[in-house]
C-alpha cells in the first residue's frame, strides 16, 4: 500500500513535467521571466535628456527606489503660530489621526 502510494505520486510529478513542457514555453536562461517585445522610438540620449528634464521640473516620481515629491507652487501664509494653533483646534476635536 506504501509504495502504491509513492508510485503515485512520483507518476503525478512525472505528468505534471511532461505536461509543463508540452506548452511550450521557454523558461531556460534568460527567458525568464517572459518579457514583451517591445520597440522603442526614442534614442538612448532623447531618454535621458526627457528624464534630466522632469527630474529639473519636479515631475518625476520615481527615481530608482527613492520616492520623490514634486515641488509645491504652493506658499502658505499662515504663521507658525496659526498653524499650532489649528493643529490644537484638531487634536481637540479628534480630527487628527495618527494610524490608530
């Protein structure tokens, strides 16, 4: 009963390999993961000078694996005192939150 149990299994393995290369698909040395074919207009100096460009303006997010803010237009006019202030207005009112 044992080794019925094992020829199963190793049967099922065996069907599963043959099964995976029957699709047909190529996951051997550099084709995995499958990558899309895809064709670029732009010259490899056009790239960098569009990435120079958003990264000079601020609109450029992403940057490698740090997360840039774009630069706000906006100035605010309040003075730090107001700006204590509302934040006291809002902690008393339990507007704030702190991820609770």
């Amino acid at each position: 009963m044992n080794n019925t149990i094992r020829f199963a299994a190793v049967a099922a393995l065996a069907v599963s390999a043959f099964a995976a290369q029957a699709a047909g698909l190529d996951f051997t040395g550099d084709h995995y993961p499958m990558q899309v074919q895809t064709q670029s207009n732009l010259s490899r100096a056009e790239v960098v000078a569009q990435v120079k460009d958003a990264m000079a303006h601020h609109t450029m997010l992403v940057q490698g694996d740090e997360l840039l803010t774009p630069a706000s237009d906006k100035v605010s006019t309040l003075s730090r005192a107001q700006v204590s202030q509302e934040a006291a207005a809002a902690e008393a009112a339990g507007a704030l939150s702190f991820g609770e």
